[in-house]
C-alpha cells in the first residue's frame, strides 16, 4: 500500500491503470480526501506495480538531472558509500557522511 498527498496518490493510480493494473483508492482516516490518500493493488500485481513505482520514482530523478543511486550504506563493511553523495568513508566511529553530513543512525 502507499500512501501520500491526494494528487500524487492520484498521478500513481493513473500510471498504473494505463499499465493495465486495477488500483484501488481512498481517504486515509481523518486526513480528509483533500489531504491524504492511501493506494492499493491485488497481491498478484504488487510486484508489477513496484517496479512501476521505482520507475517512475527514477524517472522523477533524472528528469532533476540527478543520477539514479538505489545504493545503501553497508556499515558492517569497514569503508562504505553514502548513497546521498557518492563519497567513500570509512564506517568505524561514524554515524554521518562526513562529506554531505547524512546521518544513518
Ligand atoms: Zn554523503
């Protein structure tokens, strides 16, 4: 299920009934239609409709001109990458990226 403002609930539903997918759609309680809504689809095409939603989300990144980096930070590793800024740093005694200042606890 997903949740958000009504018109993006909205923008989601209609990429996925032009994809051929049945959302279905309502209020969330006490949000109001007008603020919040919540989004659903049969378990059977839960798994089309994420990746539809990751594409789209994708997309929504390049269009900024931004690379697309579905990367995490693997801290149980001696150096990792922020997946914010791309910058390599050791993980021991950190909770920040200490290029972009991230915190990831
Ligand atoms: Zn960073």
């Amino acid at each position: 299920m997903l949740t958000g403002k009504t018109d993006y609930v909205a923008e989601i539903a209609r990429l996925f009934a032009a994809e051929g997918l049945a959302p279905h759609t309502g209020p969330l309680p006490g949000g109001g239609w007008g603020t919040h809504a919540w989004l659903a689809v049969a378990g059977r095409d839960q798994e089309r409709a994420q990746a539809l939603f990751q594409e789209h989300q994708d997309s929504m990144v390049r269009r900024e001109g931004l690379p697309v980096c579905n990367t995490a930070a693997d801290f149980d590793a001696p150096e990792t990458e922020c997946p914010a800024c791309q910058a390599k740093f050791a993980t021991a005694g950190t909770d920040r990226c200490p290029s972009c200042g991230l915190r990831f606890r």
